[in-house]
C-alpha cells in the first residue's frame, strides 16, 4: 500500500522545528540522494515548521522547503508529507508522534523519545496499531566505528563480556553564573537534566552495544540549585548536573555510566571502552574515526596491545557509500547514515531494529532513566522490567 506523500521513487518530508536538530536533519535530507546510490526513495524537503516566523522563514528558504507554517499540526495534517520528523521540544514528542501517526505518515522523532516512560509506552502501543515506519533518533549507532565495535561483540571476538564503562561529558552548565534560560537540560516545565539527555544516549549505546539492562543504581547530584534567567529572574534548578549509574545486564555484564553538563572544557565528549575475556575495545567521539582494538591471541605476546583502527575503509560497516580510505567522516554523518537507513526501510518495507533504535528502543532508555532518578532517592537497587 502506498502511504500519503509517497509518489514514485520520492516521499515528501514534514520537519517540526528548525533549530539546531531540525537543521541538522535538513541538511541529511539534501545530501542523503547524492550520496547512496541504490536508494530508491529521494527525499523531498516538503514543510517546516516553528514559532518565529522570520526565523522560520529564512530556513525555509535556504532550505529549499515549499511551504512553512508556525503550527506544527499543519504540517502533520497535510496528506502531501510521508514522513515527519520531529525535532520539536520534548514535551511535544508524545502528541506530534501519535498525531502523525493517526494521519499515517512514517515518523522519525528525536531522542529523548518523550520526557516519561509512560508516554514512551502510549507512543509504542500507538506505533504498533498503524502500518508505518517509526524510530527514535539515536544516531551513533550509525557511526562506522560504534558499528564495527557491535560487530566485533557479535562475532565473539571479546568473548565474555565483563564491564562497559562509559561517560557523556560537556560544559554547559560549568559556569554557575550562565543564565538558567540559555542551559537547555535545566530550563523549561519539565527540566530534562543530563540523564534523560545525554543519558539516553548512553543508556541505548550500551543496550546496543553490551545487551539488555537489568538493574540500575544511582547517584544524582545538581552542584548551583539557583541560578539567574537572561531577564534577572531567580530560576531553581531540579535537574541533575551528573549523573553515576552502575548498572548489570542479562548477560552477566556490569556497568557505570556517567553523564555531566558541568566538565569544564568538553564540549561533546562520548567514549567507551568495554572489557571482555578475550579482548577490548574503546571508542571516543572526539576522535570518531577510529576505534581502538585489542585483542588477546590476535599477535604473539610481545606484539599485543591496542591498535588504532581507522574506520574508513570500504570494507568496514556503512562506508560503502563514502569517501576513499583515510578521508574522514564527521559527526553529521552519523544522522545522513540514519536517515538513509529509515528510507530504505520505507522503501523496502523491512524491520528498523537491529541496526535501527525503534519506538520500544527509545521507552527503554526512559524507563532505564527513571529507574535511575528513583534509586538516586534512596540508594536502592532498582530492577527494570524484562520485555
């Protein structure tokens, strides 16, 4: 059946907000055709939609879109768009999933999926009532190097896995002196704090990566309970600035997390190294074209230790459509790579999971955070629900 906005070989696309996620999207959009040869689905940078207009309306143009809109629910509403994705605030995602998806349109929607497990749940029940495409954003699953860091795993090649240690780290709030209202995790009705933000990153590499969490405890800690808005309004902080979980998975495997909007000089740091009985990997962000590899019986004792593999070839996952060896890819491919791939799933009516995050993706790592903020209270263990 041919889903409204798909006519031939193009889809038309509705992109709710135009900041820096939408545009970030609506870049991926522009490049995904020229790059992926065998896609049969181009992309077509529909509608857009925002609240200040002249804002909006510049990126509309540069962008190419054909029409915009300061209501959202126009753009979900019209029978001309086949895919919405949504970059709105996260106290959006819930009502824009499950409108577009009673309108019919396959739905991409930024992560956090929503800000409870709760409406996490209601968008799962809703996508798994209508025939369309839905996945939840979280985009370094698409990075070559995460990607060959699963394969590796899958393969067997670290053998028992024993521990995965990972941190997301960045500045934004280091400076107790900024503005509360220029702090994204800690502004807004419902403050996101680092472990719903960058925790959730973290939270689905590791399932990605590692396999299924089963229990979690936590420590939370907000360093400036008080800050000032750009107006001079005093603003209290409720929002964790760290966040410290250990965690144990089905597999046997343990685990620490940490998320942190106060490590003064990161900007966008995301590494991982994880320990089995035959070898280990590590993976950082800053440095995303390479991940180091170590393996127990691969070289004679003398020549063992971690070699740096530049994840650039042809050979190694998702770069087939890329550039020759040695010429980098960067942090936005990861989104182009993601996009690519919800396209061909349209396209060839095939499943988003394994390679994909699904909606059910995305209510796990909120569940996973919640558990976390409530063992934060008490101290306790908290175990999370199996499938």
């Amino acid at each position: 059946m041919q889903k409204a906005g798909n006519e031939g070989n193009t889809i038309n696309i509705g992109m709710l907000g135009h900041g820096f996620m939408g545009k970030v999207h609506s870049h991926a959009y522009t490049v995904i055709f020229n790059i992926f040869e065998d896609l049969k689905i181009k992309p077509i940078l529909y509608a857009v939609s925002g609240t200040n207009e002249n804002e909006l309306s510049n990126f509309a143009t540069r962008f190419g879109y054909k029409y915009y809109s300061t209501n959202w629910k126009d753009v979900v509403n019209d029978p001309r768009i086949g895919i919405i994705n949504v970059c709105l605030p996260e106290g959006l995602h819930e009502e824009a999933c499950i409108l577009a998806l009673e309108a019919g349109k396959h739905v991409l929607c930024e992560k956090p999926l929503a800000l409870s497990a709760s409406s996490c749940l209601h968008m799962v029940k809703k996508a798994s009532e209508i025939d369309s495409k839905t996945m939840c954003s979280f985009n370094y699953r698409f990075l070559p190097a995460i990607r060959l860091a699963r394969e590796i795993i899958q393969q067997g090649l670290l053998k028992q896995i024993y521990y995965i240690g990972a941190n997301y780290c960045q500045e934004s709030g280091h400076d107790p002196k900024r503005p509360a209202d220029q702090i994204r995790y800690a502004y807004g009705p419902k403050q996101l704090g680092t472990i719903r933000g960058l925790g959730s990153h973290l939270i689905d590499t590791s399932r990605f990566l590692v396999g299924e969490i089963i229990s979690v405890n936590a420590l939370f800690r907000t360093f400036t309970n008080t800050r000032r808005t750009s107006t001079g309004e005093e603003y209290h902080i409720k929002a964790d600035e760290i966040s410290m979980m250990n965690l144990e998975f089905s597999n046997g495997a343990v685990g620490s997390l940490t998320t942190s909007a106060v490590s003064t000089g990161r900007k966008n740091q995301m590494e991982f190294e994880i320990n089995g009985s035959g070898g280990s990997i590590y993976f950082n962000l800053e440095n995303p074209n390479y991940l180091s590899v170590y393996l127990d019986e691969a070289l004679q004792p003398e020549l063992r230790g971690f070699s740096n593999v530049n994840v650039t070839e042809k050979r190694h996952p998702l770069m087939a459509g890329w550039w020759p060896p040695g010429h980098n890819l960067g942090w936005e491919h990861g989104h182009i790579n993601q996009l690519n791939y919800f396209l061909e799933c349209i396209s060839k009516n095939s499943g988003i999971a394994p390679w994909g995050a699904t909606f059910k993706d995305g209510y796990k790592a909120a569940e996973i955070a919640e558990q976390a903020y409530l063992s934060s209270q008490d101290g306790g263990k908290r175990k999370i629900k199996s499938d």
